[in-house]
C-alpha cells in the first residue's frame, strides 16, 4: 500500500469500527433473532455501500428488474465468487444473509462483516452435517429471507466459472422457492481490462493472505458489472443437479459473453 493511500485505509477502516459497534449493540439488544438478522442484513447493506465506494468500486447492474420483480419474495441468490468484495458488493443492491464457510468467519475483518451480518454457516469439511445444514437454510427462507449461495465452493482466479457443487442447491428444493442467478463480473482495474496481467488485485484464492490482498487493493478503480438473471420458479421435478447444470451455464453465458449448450 502506497503512502497517498493512507487516508483511503483509515476512513474504511473507521466505518468498519462503527459498522461493528452499532453491531454489537443490536446484537446485545435484540432478542428476538429473526428481528435481529432483519435489521443485522439492511443495515450491512448500507454500509457495504458505503464501504465499496470509498474503496473505488464502480457498479454497472443489469437486470434490476428482476429484483424489483423479487423484492417481496424470498429466494435464493446464486452468484459466482472470486473475491470477498463480492459479497459486499451484493449486499450493496440486495441485502441477504449469505452463506460461507465457517473459516470465513474467522478470518479477519470479513469474519466480522459476515457474523455481524446475519450470515450462515456450512462446514465445508464435515459433510455429515450438511442434511442439517440444509434444513437450517431453508428454513431461513421460508422465515421470509433471501439468502445467497455461492455453489463454487470458494473464490477462483476469475478465468472462469469453475464447476458447481450442486448438494446446496438442495436448499432451494426444500424450501420449495424460485432461483435467482447472478453474475458478478470485473471488467476493469484502473480503467484497463480485466485480465492475467492484474487479476491478483481483486481475486481471492487459493492460499493468499487477506490483509496484504486488501492493502494492495487500495488506491486502485475497479469496475464491475453484476447481471441479475431472470428468476427460475420452484418445479417439483427439478432435482438439485437440473438446477445446479441450468444456472452454471447461464452464469457462462453472461460471464464470457458466448451462448452454451445446456445438457
């Protein structure tokens, strides 16, 4: 991080320190948790807006309609996923509560954002208790939430759109809700295309450590365009396969801009 970025660093840094105390007050406060997830999801989408335009996150969203269409329905949200900054992102222009893994919040600073959040929590590494998992995050939405999913399993390098793990889309099959797919695609750093030479500047994977990635990220634009898809409605005969093959290829589609063939 260069030394002109400072000021940039200690303004988010400090609405991250109110976002968490007005947190911990709600959370001290409010007994009822429904109550609490409620306002925990609209208030962090207020704050993931502010937070991702001082960080210099400019967002092009398409298909607005369709979450107009949504706003009074819940559903699941499935989007790709290559950096943390998706998920304040989305919170930015639909609040919901999402679903990470467990090591996610533990991790510094996003740990906070996704307890303090009303998130929910998948051990991606005990696959015994994913019935359970399941049940809990259905539930969740037939309490009247969006929740998103991102069936990726964890951030990717952005080259594409890796392979899905459909077992969660069971969640939309027992709560018996519509779809919603979502494509969250970085088209340019600093005004210059997304690609190999600067992907490392927002992608998120493999071992990278969090602090250094966000440090580096400062003082850098970055443009983003998130395509909301029409949504697919609940059909009893659409196993968790069907819908996991039909929403990784229309997220293709858009993220290369090139038709699929759907199997």
């Amino acid at each position: 991080m260069k030394l002109q970025n400072l000021p940039q660093l200690i303004l988010v840094l400090t609405y991250f320190l109110a976002f968490r105390s007005w947190a911990w007050i709600l959370y001290k406060f409010c007994s009822d948790r429904t109550r609490w997830r409620q306002r925990a999801i609209r208030f962090t989408g207020t704050m993931s807006r502010i937070i991702s335009k001082k960080l210099d996150f400019h967002v092009t969203l398409k298909g607005a309609e369709h979450l107009e269409q949504m706003k009074n329905t819940s559903c699941l949200l499935v989007a790709n996923h290559c950096s943390y900054m998706d998920i304040l992102l989305l919170a930015s222009h639909q609040p919901a509560s999402f679903i990470t893994s467990v090591e996610m919040g533990n991790t510094p600073f996003l740990g906070t954002i996704t307890r303090v959040g009303g998130s929910l929590y998948t051990e991606r590494d005990t696959p015994v208790s994913l019935p359970q998992e399941i049940k809990r995050f259905a539930q969740t939405i037939n309490e009247g939430f969006k929740v998103v999913l991102f069936p990726e399993g964890t951030s990717t390098d952005g080259s594409t759109i890796k392979d899905f793990r459909s077992s969660l889309f069971q969640v939309a099959v027992e709560a018996k809700c519509p779809i919603l797919p979502i494509c969250i695609k970085y088209t340019h750093i600093d005004r210059k295309p997304f690609g190999r030479d600067n992907h490392k500047l927002i992608c998120w994977y493999g071992n990278m450590e969090f602090m250094s990635h966000f440090l580096a990220m400062m003082g850098h634009r970055f443009d983003v365009e998130i395509t909301v898809l029409p949504p697919i409605a609940y059909d009893a005969n659409n196993t968790r396969a069907d819908l996991s093959r039909q929403v990784r290829n229309q997220l293709l589609e858009i993220y290369h801009n090139t038709p699929t063939t759907g199997e």
